[in-house]
C-alpha cells in the first residue's frame, strides 16, 4: 500500500480523483493523497473540512476479490489499522465509534468514507477515504466543528509528524489486509471490538428515515451493527450516526 502513491497539492476531493483511476485501472494500493482539499466530502452527503497543511487527506485503492455485502468490513479493518498507528507513534488512545469515526475524549480526530464500484455483486474496487485531524490548532476549526472535533496536536500537546503517521497507516493497514485475505474477518472483527466504545451500550442511531433506540450488541460478521430495542427486537443497521 502506498508504492504507488499520487501527491497533489490542492484538489477538490481525493475520493473524486481516486475513483478516476480506479476506472483507468490504478493497480491495487495506489493512494492519492493532498495537502487541502476545497470539497473534501463526509458520510451522509456532508461535507468534510480539510485546511492545507495541518491534516491527512487520502485516498486507497482496494481491489479485494470479496462480495459486496463484505464491502464494510474494510472500512472496521480501516479504522483498526489508523488507531493503531495514532497509538504507536503518540501514545494516545484513539477509540472507535461505530462505524468509523475515530474519537480521542469524545472527540472526532478521523473519519472514514468507504465507495465502492461494482459490477452486480463483485466489487470492482473499494475506494476508502481517510481524513485526520493532526496538527490543527483551536482557531483552525470553524465554530461549529469545535466542540466535537479535535486534533492530535490538541490532544498531546505537540506537533505530530504526518509522514511518520501515513508510514504508520500503510505499514498496519497492509499487515491487516493481508490477515483479513488469508483468515478472514473474524480477527479484524476482534480487534476492532477492543477499541470499540458504544457496544454494550444504550445509543440512539439515527438513520436517514429513522431512529433507532436500544443496546448495542455488537457487529455482524459483516460489520453490520446489532442493536436490541426495548421490545427485544433486534436491528440490523448499515448506515447510520450513533449517539450514546
Ligand atoms: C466522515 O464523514 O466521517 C468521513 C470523512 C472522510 C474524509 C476524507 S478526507 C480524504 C477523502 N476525500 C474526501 O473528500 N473525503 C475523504
């Protein structure tokens, strides 16, 4: 992952220039990467702010040969592979919120945005969008993002190396692919519920058509979350924002 890797200074969004070269046929591990992004784009059609210098913003090409219903599996592995290297090189310790949002105390430092192309049900390739907030100070965040996102540099207190942080992303993230395509989900599965902070417990999961309230019991094999509402009836949720 990351040998062969585009480097842009200024781009719209690096999910947008990934999937062109998906469709040019960009081989598997190829990463965009940019210093801002003027319309770097969130989950549920939201926008994601990305100031020049001050984060990680990129893109990785998968093209793993599973089918799509697997397809958020490696959105979990993701999120592993990037708390992991935040841990090695801070010593902080990251969490995860279903299904991928990375928090330090409650709050957002990275978010991730899967896309997929795919044929029926083959995938044709997973386009998985990674930003971080690494060395973003208080008056780098827009009033409205203050009070639930935060950085890495606002966490440990000094500035934080973002070579050393994406070096420590392909390293764990190419080791875990590789597990993941030898052994399956199953040990992904257990390392991503080891940093995991809502299973176990009440949350509201807000869907676009509905709210869900209830325990959450944990993931499916593919990733899907289970929560049990208070009548005991269980839910399958693929796409939702979680409160506690
Ligand atoms: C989220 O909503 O939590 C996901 C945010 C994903 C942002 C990243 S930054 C790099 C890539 N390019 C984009 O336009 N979005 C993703």
């Amino acid at each position: 992952i990351g040998k062969n890797l585009h480097y842009e200074e200024t781009v719209d969004s690096t999910q947008k220039i990934a999937h062109r070269l998906a469709y040019d046929d960009a081989p598997e591990g190829t990463v965009i990467i940019a210093e801002e992004q003027v319309s770097g784009r969130g989950r549920m059609a939201r926008r994601w702010h990305s100031p020049k210098y001050t984060g990680i913003w990129m893109s990785i090409i998968l093209r793993p040969n599973i089918s799509l219903p697997k397809a958020p599996q490696l959105t979990l592995l993701t999120a592993v592979a990037i708390v992991q290297a935040i841990e090695e090189l801070t010593g902080l310790l990251p969490e995860i919120k279903w299904p991928n949002d990375i928090l330090i105390k409650g709050k957002k430092v990275t978010g991730i945005l899967t896309e997929l192309e795919a044929e029926s049900d083959r995938i044709n390739s997973i386009i998985i969008g990674i930003g971080i907030n690494v060395n973003q100070t208080k008056e780098d965040f827009p009033s409205d993002l203050e009070q639930i996102a935060t950085s890495l540099l606002l966490e440990k207190g000094e500035t934080v190396s973002r070579a050393d942080l994406i070096k420590g992303i392909f390293t764990n993230l190419e080791k875990l692919y590789l597990l993941y395509l030898e052994e399956g989900f199953l040990p992904i599965k257990l390392l991503w519920e080891s940093y995991a902070i809502s299973i176990g417990k009440k949350i509201t999961a807000r869907t676009l058509t509905q709210s869900i309230i209830g325990k959450a019991l944990g993931i499916t094999d593919d990733g899907v979350l289970m929560i049990e509402d208070d009548h005991g009836k269980i839910h399958h949720v693929y796409s939702a924002d979680i409160e506690l």
